[in-house]
C-alpha cells in the first residue's frame, strides 16, 4: 500500500483539513493544507470550515483550535507534547503566584501573560486573573500592552522568551526562584524552557563567525538571551523562515531553531547552528503511518471521541479562550 497515496484518497473523500507546524518531519508536512507558526495555525484552523481538523503538532497547539472552534472535532494523529509546556501546570502555576505574593506583589497588581506553549489549565488562570496569551511572533505588542496596565508582568513558562523581550524593550527581568529581587522586575519570569533552543551556545555562535566572516546569526526567541544577544536576527519560525527567504542567494546564515524547518529551507549557504541534530523529539514522533490511521477512523462517524480526540474541560476551555481572545484583539 502507498500510504501518502491512501492518505490523498482519504483526504478528498473526508471533510478533514491537515494541519501541520514546521517542524513536522518532511513526509507529514508536504502532506498538510494549512502549515505556519502558532500564531498562524491557531488562526487559519479556526477559520476553515471542515468539520474535521487533524492537527500535527504538539498537544498545545491541538488544544488551541479546539478551545478556539469548540464545534470541530479536532484529532491529533500523534499525542505529542512540548516539553515546555509541561513544565509548568495549574498548580505551579498558583504556586507562582504565592511566591510574587510572598515577595510582596499583591495579585491585583499582576497581569499574568503565557506564552502559547502551555496548557489549556494554565491559560484559563491566566484568563481570570484578566491576562492573556502571546507567540513568539506578537510577544513584543502583547508585553507592551500589558505594560499599559501599570502592573507588573508575569511570564509563563518560558524564562528565555520574557528575558529575551525585556532586553528588547529595556525592561528589568527576574526568574522566579533563582534568587532575584522580584519586586524590582518589571517581567517576572517562570523558570520553564525548551529543551532544544537550550542546545544553540554562544560557543556554536563563535564556531560559525570565526569559520565565516560574513555569516548571519539567526535564532528562535526559545534560545537562551546570550544566543538571542549574538544574533543579527531572532524571530518566530514564520518570521525566520521570511528573513532566511530574502537574503541574497550568497550571503550564509547559521540558524538557531528546529532541524526539520532548517533543512527545508534553502539548502545553500544555509546551517544549522550546532554540532548535535536539534529535533523536537515529540513533534517529530507523527509519521504517515499515524496520519493515515487517524484519516481512516473518520470514516465511520460516530459521536463518542476517537483515538486522539483532543477533549478540554469545559471550564478551562471558556477561560482559556477568554485569553486567547484578548491576543487576538491586540
Ligand atoms: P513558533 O510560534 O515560532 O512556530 O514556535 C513554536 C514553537 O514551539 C517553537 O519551539
Ligand atoms: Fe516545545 Fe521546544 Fe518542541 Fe517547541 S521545540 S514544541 S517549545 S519542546
């Protein structure tokens, strides 16, 4: 059997949209009708009208179109998960807030805002403590409207990401439990990260600028502030893909973020910035075979949930979208 003709079959026979981010492994992505970076693929999904969505990526994102469009069935063909966002649930989450209480921020003077690699738990407090949600492609207007507040922000989960938008804003940062003064920061930081951004070094940087004079330096705001620094350029993967597209056939670049995204770029003058292979082992997990098995269960509809069926907590889910929607409105 020819799996990625079978999948074709199924696909026009099926009200199904796949969806995929970039860093699918090549096989699933050049399957997929709708492909982009969170922010993209949370808003396109929403916005076709199949009954049907099979989203590869990880749990975050899955969960995302479903509190976003709670009419469609939303299926993942691998439960995969992001590693950061597990680093953090509802009750780390509330322990955050005893410390910055314990630190003497009373909770009416926090706006909490997460990154979208968390979950649908941890989005719904942000949601009744009046926050809202942010990707790595709007966090700069999302932390900057918080601001508005006059209150002081909390980031979760992602330290890198807050430090790495504080810098660029001229703000103060402080992680929560690494000792600092909490009250002086004006973006207080969970202590989460993503396990492979923390592959890219500063050494890796070097590696490259003394093997090439010319060379570019671009990175994920995942990687840790001291990459971000060294960087000529950091943007989420849509907007590294944007810049990558636009230089000049020539010009090398070194780039800090995903290997399967990387490797689908140009594939001159274009390298991955380490010695090891950064995969996201659990996105990387979905292969045909689990795209094709999930494709086939819709054939027989039926009302009760189906293998990989993404299903929110009806609570969770209204304040999960509560936050959701304040990004979209920015
Ligand atoms: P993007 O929103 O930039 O696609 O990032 C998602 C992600 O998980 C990167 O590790
Ligand atoms: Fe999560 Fe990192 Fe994988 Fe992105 S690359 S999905 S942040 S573990």
């Amino acid at each position: 059997m020819n799996l990625k003709e079978e999948i074709l079959k199924l696909k026009k026979r099926l009200d199904v949209t796949v969806v995929a981010h970039f860093y699918q492994k090549d096989e699933v992505f050049e399957l997929a009708d709708i492909v982009g970076d969170s922010l993209e693929l949370a808003k396109k999904s929403m916005q076709t009208p199949s009954k049907y969505i099979l989203f590869c990526g990880v749990g975050f994102m899955g969960e995302g179109v479903k509190i976003l469009s709670p009419q469609k069935r939303v299926l993942m063909p691998k439960i995969a998960c992001c590693a950061m966002a597990r680093m953090i649930d509802g009750d780390y989450y509330d322990d955050s807030i005893k410390k910055l209480n314990e630190a003497g921020i009373e909770s009416e003077d926090i706006l909490p805002i997460t990154y979208i690699n968390s979950s649908a738990a941890v989005k719904a407090r942000v949601g009744k403590m009046g926050g809202l949600v942010c990707t790595s492609s709007n966090a700069y207007k999302i932390i900057e409207k918080g601001l508005q507040s006059g209150k002081k922000i909390l980031f979760v989960p992602d330290r890198c990401l807050g430090q790495n938008f504080a810098k660029q804003m001229n703000l103060k940062s402080a992680i929560i439990g690494d000792g600092s003064n909490l009250k002086q920061a004006d973006i207080i930081c969970y202590d989460g990260f993503c396990s492979v951004h923390q592959q890219f070094s500063v050494e890796d940087v070097e590696f490259y600028k003394d093997k090439y004079d010319d060379i570019l330096i671009a990175s994920h705001p995942e990687c840790d502030p001291s990459v971000c620094d060294a960087s000529d350029f950091v943007g989420s993967t849509s907007q590294l893909i944007k810049f990558i597209n636009e230089l000049p056939e020539e010009q090398k670049v070194a780039v800090g973020t995903e290997f399967n995204m990387v490797n689908r770029l140009r594939q001159k003058n274009t390298f991955i910035l380490s010695s090891t292979k950064p995969e996201c082992p659990t996105m990387n997990e979905t292969t045909l075979e689990d795209l094709y098995n999930c494709l086939k269960q819709l054939e027989n509809e039926h009302d009760a949930p189906y293998v990989g069926e993404i299903i929110v907590d009806e609570d969770d889910s209204k304040w999960a979208r509560i936050a959701l929607e304040r990004m979209f409105e920015i």
